[in-house]
C-alpha cells in the first residue's frame, strides 16, 4: 500500500485543537502564556475561528481580522499551523434579529428566536448571501498564510429546518426524484388511509403534527436534508476554493450521527474528520464496550475515504454537558488517542486549547485549565501524548488494508427505524452492526464499512447486517460477488423493501436473494425482552434475542437449528455454495462472534488468518509499503496477556515479541 500523507509539506501526526483567542483578547499576556503551554505539551496545530463570526463582523459590513493575523503569524513562528474554520457554525444576534429567515422553523412549524448555535436555514438566499461575504474576506485574509493547511468548513453541521423556502425546496428534490406525482403516489402506496396527492405542492415535510403515515415519505425528508446541507457545504467550499485552491477542507462530523447522510457529505470533502465524545465509564457497559462505539466510528470514518483521517475533536477530561460528567481516569484519555491513531487518524485534537472563562462550555475539559497549571494531572497527560505522537511520526499516511466488509447504508437504517414492524422503540440496528465490528476486530479482520452500492470486488467476505432496504441492482451485484467466489454473510431483515420503502413481492429476501440463499424468509417474530430462544452448535448453546425469521428451505444446509418455540428445528443458520463462493445466513440475533465462530472454517479457506485476541484487547495494522505498525490496545480493567509479534516497540524503543503483558489502559505500537 502507498503512503497516503493528508499534508504534504507536513509529514507528521497532529496534535492540537479549537483554539479560541479571540475570547481572550482583552487579557494581557494571556496568548503569550497559550503559546508557551501548547509548546509544552507539544502542540503543532490549532483550529481558529471556529465560532469567530462576531469577532470578525461585530456589526453588519464591519470586517475586522487584524486580530486573527496577528494570531496566525505568531503561531507560525512557533511553528505550529493553523486549521482555519469558516465561522457559519453560528450567527451573530444581528444578523438573527435583522433577518428572520436565516433562523430555523422547527417541526412544529415555529421560527425560532436568536439562539445557540448550528441552527441556520440552509435555503435562505440571505443567510448564504452573508456567510459568502465573511468566507470570501476571510479567504482573502489569510491566503497567503502558510501555515494555513486545512479549512473546517463550519462546525458539526446538524438538523433541519421546516420552513416554507425548505418546504418549496422539499417539493422540487421530489419532483427530480419522481418526475410524475403520480410515481410519487406508487412510490408512496397513497392508496392506503386515502393519501392520494393531486400536485407536489400538496406533499408536505413530516411536521410533528403533520404526514407521518407514509414510510416513503419520512425516508424522502432524510434525502433530502442530507442533500441540502451537503449543497451548503459544497456552496461554502466552492466559496474558498475561489480564493484557496491548494488549501483541502473537511467538516467535523460526529460519531454515527443519524440524521444526514454521511456519504453524501463525504463526496465534497478532501479530508474527513470527525469529533469523537464517547461516554466513557459509564454505569450501563463495561469501558471495553464504550471503546468498541468508537472503534466502529473510526472505522467508519477511515472507511469514507480509505485514507487516514483525523480526530478533531475530544475532550482531555471531562464534558460538561452530559447528566453526569465524568472525568477520565488516568491513561484513558491516552488510550482512546492511540486508538484513534490505531485506527487510521493521523491526528489527536482537542475541543478546546484554553477553557473559556464563561458561558456555556466554561467546565469543558481543556488543555488549559482556568488554574492556568501546567502541573496539572490533565496537563501532564496531554504533555506525555504529545511527546508519543511526536515520537509515532513516521504513522502519519499509512492506512488499514481490509479483507472484510460491513455494509451500512443510512437509508437502510432510516427505513428501519421508520418501519412500523419489529420493535418500535429500538430495533438496535446501530448496536448491531457495532457488534458484527467488534467481533472481527476481535478475531484480528480488519473491516471497512462500506455502502451497499460500492465495489465488492477487493473484500473477500461480506457481511449484511440486518439489510432490510434493497436498492436497485444490489441483489444483482451480491450475486456476482458470490458467483465469483466471494463470501457474503446474511442476516434476519435481509432485502424486504426496495429503496422507496414498497416490499419486494414474491418472498425474502426479494429481488432474486432467495435463490441466491436458498431459503425464503416467511414470517419474522419478535421477542420480548424478557424472552429467548437458544440454537446449540459444537457443544455451546447460544442465546437468541429479539428476532427469529422462520426459513422455508429450498436448496441450503441447515447448520443450525431453534430449540424452542412453534419453529423448533428450523434452521436458525443456513450455509450455501453458489458458483465459486458461499453464502450463510443468520435468521435470528444472536452474538456475531458466536456466528463468526460458526462461519470460521470459511474465513479460513479465504485465506484470512483468524486469532482470538483477549477481551478488551484491541489490535490494527496500520501500513504502507514495506512498514507495518500493529497496535495492541488493553480497553479492559485489568492486565492481559497477548501474544504479539515480534519487532521494535515504538513507544519504549524496546524490541519485543511473544507473550508480553499489556496493563490496563497499555497501548503497544510494533514496527514489524
Ligand atoms: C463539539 C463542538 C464543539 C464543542 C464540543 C464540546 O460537539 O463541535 O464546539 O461544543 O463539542 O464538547
């Protein structure tokens, strides 16, 4: 694999974070004081401007960034670079007070006051107008600003608007889609509760008190937002591209956020990054759990672009807006860096560099504290990391070769949440695939998460968690992937909808699966949770949660079967060759690494190499060309032992191999 640096003319890991002097700048001495902290704890790059829209623009056409250059240049000299922010995150209150329009109008069809933050409407002509004008300046400000090396378009883009320019929007995104209102009508199944529209000037978003009967409908409202703030962002990037050609961008995104699209997003972008605040120590899952949400995130993200991609924000600490705020215990904010870092991002970064004095973050962990220390537990930990990732440079570009695939689509998911079936209050699709993750991360496969539109052709097994939505030509491309030898793994849901929410006629899973599995999935029963059933395979009995399918076989190897209920001796996990490859299937939920050790022998004909990592212990192999990083993570409470491979140990500079035993919270790096 090729080195893949996300900066040329710097080759190194990031250390930094949101840095935000200009909320300092009545404090004598205090940016001095940044400066010699963030040298300290071995800073070389800071995020400006993130919220900075009324220290630029204190009152309407009024431009002042004398400030931000001054700060940009000292930092230069410092040698620390700047990630330069478009300040749309929020609006100043004159802007909110002169035109209504930029502010939202929410589900219930209300406009809001002036509040908070990331909540513009993305179709109003003047909020664009102003946020061209201050992009534009800014641009112009800092363009030959050399250190300047990345733009943040905004900040952590979120919700929905529902006004009437939205609404008008919404009608024309479905007239492009549909063409004919009376497509839309089929599409939509209006026939039933006499849903039948005349125009699409009658079809409205799913207010609160509005349309939410029609299953299309709700999965149209998601399209359509992620389109519309994917078409903002482009307009923002296009607006400092102008100015800045060489200068890449990304947007800070957010864990396994629901409402938009990610991948829509992602095709605008150079760079992804995303802003992780797992809740760590909790008092509903064991650390090691909270570590694997992360893990599928950074795999996630990793995935959206195959190339490395950056942390860009989390918290040293503590947050402070959580029910409880916990602060992390000693070696856990190191812990969850290197994972980062294990999972393909070339950065670790901070929200924020210095904590604010007031206002609604002022208890938000920070690298400096409001007792200004650099003694301080929290500021020596920073300090130690940074001399690591200092140390960790020649990481930065190398990237995660994967043999395996989690397909996830965000209308897959959405139309299961919509779905008036299953469970309605949680059909745990999100800890589903988090768990297929898991267990082939703990089996030491490397993942990728992709779409079930993308190229099969590089994975040697495939795994469908729960794909309810099949979109057009996917059963075709599944079947040409198993044809060709491919391995695919199947779930209970697999294909009952085509992509407008309508069931595919003719039995699931439809649109020819059937014959590729070789079963039909008649009837689907959900359990309650106080309910289970159980199948038995190689001695170990295996615990059903949920959901149980039941298969009317046809041509496929029963491999195990239900042991309680009316469908007792159904197959409860089928196996079936077709052409050169194989496919299985999972017809209840029970734990992916129980199916994993089911479908073992098969990886193992592929040709991967299946260990048993301890629990807690997460490992990667991060490469490019003849360099291989392999990082073991102990996320548990306790000391493991691991058998690891032998080579130069980069954190102690100390050769190792064989059994080696990893503290709580250890991380090892193995240049092999
Ligand atoms: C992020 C946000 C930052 C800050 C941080 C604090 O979601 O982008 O601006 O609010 O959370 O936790």
């Amino acid at each position: 694999m090729e080195r893949k640096l996300l900066f040329n003319k710097y080759p190194k890991l990031i250390h930094g974070g949101d840095y935000n002097p200009d909320q300092w700048l009545g404090y004598e001495g205090i940016f001095e004081e940044d400066i010699r902290m963030m040298k300290k704890a071995h800073v070389n790059c800071v995020t400006l401007g993130v919220f900075s829209w009324a220290a630029y623009e204190k009152e309407e056409g009024q431009y002042d960034f004398s400030w931000l250059i001054k700060v940009i240049d000292r930092l230069k000299e410092e040698n620390i670079n700047v990630i330069m922010a478009t300040p749309s995150g929020a609006r100043p209150a004159w802007l909110d007070l002169k035109y209504e329009e930029v502010r939202r109008v929410d589900i219930n069809g209300k406009r809001e006051h002036h509040r908070e933050r990331h909540n513009h409407c993305y179709s109003s002509p003047i909020y664009r107008q102003k946020v061209e004008e201050i992009d534009t300046r800014l641009a112009n400000a800092i363009k030959d600003k050399n250190n300047v090396i990345l733009w943040h378009i905004s900040n952590e883009f979120e919700g929905v608007c529902y006004c009437d320019k939205c609404r008008k929007n919404f009608q024309k995104f479905l007239k492009k889609r549909y063409q004919t209102i009376d497509k839309l009508n089929h599409e939509y199944w209006t026939g039933f509760w006499s849903k039948h529209f005349n125009s699409f000037e009658e079809v409205e978003p799913p207010y609160a008190n509005g349309e939410n009967a029609l299953m299309g409908l709700n999965l149209d409202w998601k399209r359509f937002t992620s389109e519309m703030v994917a078409d903002f962002m482009k307009f923002e990037i296009d607006t400092v591209r102008k100015i800045t050609p060489d200068i890449p961008v990304t947007t800070n995104m957010m864990m396994f956020f629901e409402p938009y699209d990610y991948r829509v997003l992602a095709k605008e972008l150079d760079i992804i990054s995303w802003d992780a605040y797992p809740q760590y120590h909790n008092d509903y899952q064991s650390l090691a759990a909270t570590f694997n949400e992360a893990g599928f995130t950074h795999c996630l993200m990793r995935s959206l672009k195959k190339q490395p991609f950056m942390l860009m924000e989390s918290t040293p600490s503590l947050v402070n807006w959580r029910e409880y705020n916990k602060l992390k215990k000693p070696g856990v904010h190191e812990l969850a860096s290197l994972q980062a870092i294990a999972n393909g991002s070339d950065s670790v970064q901070y929200f924020q560099i210095r904590k604010s004095r007031g206002a609604y973050e002022m208890f938000h962990g920070a690298l400096i504290d409001h007792n200004g220390r650099d003694d301080t537990r929290v500021f020596k930990e920073i300090e130690d990391l940074g001399s690591k990732l200092e140390r960790l440079e020649e990481i930065a570009g190398s990237t995660i070769k994967a043999r395996a695939a989690i397909v996830v689509d965000w209308e897959n998911r959405w139309a299961i949440r919509e779905a008036k079936a299953f469970c309605s209050s949680d059909k745990k699709y999100e800890k589903t695939v988090q768990n297929f993750y898991g267990a082939l991360m703990h089996k030491g496969i490397e993942t990728d998460i992709i779409a079930s539109t993308d190229d099969y052709s590089c994975y040697d097994v495939i795994f469908l968690p729960m794909m309810f939505m099949l979109k057009e030509g996917v059963a075709a491309k599944l079947k040409e992937y198993v044809k060709n030898g491919g391995l695919l793994v199947g779930t209970y849901m697999l294909g009952y909808i085509n992509e407008n929410q309508l069931a595919h006629l003719g039995g699931f899973p439809g649109d020819g699966l059937m014959e590729l599995f070789g079963f039909e999935a008649e009837e689907i029963d959900t359990l309650w949770p106080s309910e289970q059933n159980y199948l038995i395979y190689d001695n170990k009995k295996i615990e059903i949660k949920d959901y149980c399918e039941i298969l009317k076989v046809k041509d496929c190897e029963a491999v195990a079967t239900y042991e309680e209920d009316f469908y007792r001796n159904y197959p409860v996990v089928t196996r079936k060759n077709y052409g050169l490859g194989t496919v299985w299937y999972q017809a209840a939920r029970f734990d992916a690494n129980d199916l994993l050790d089911i479908i073992r022998k098969d990886l193992v004909r592929k040709g991967m190499e299946v260990i048993d990592l301890p629990a807690g212990i997460e490992r990667h192999v991060r490469e490019y060309d003849d360099k291989r990083f392999i990082f073991y993570l102990n996320e548990s409470e306790n000391d493991a032992e691991v058998e690891v491979e032998e080579g130069l140990e980069l954190l102690s500079n100390q050769m190792i191999g064989g059994k080696v035993t990893l503290h709580k919270y250890q991380t090892i790096i193995i240049k092999a």
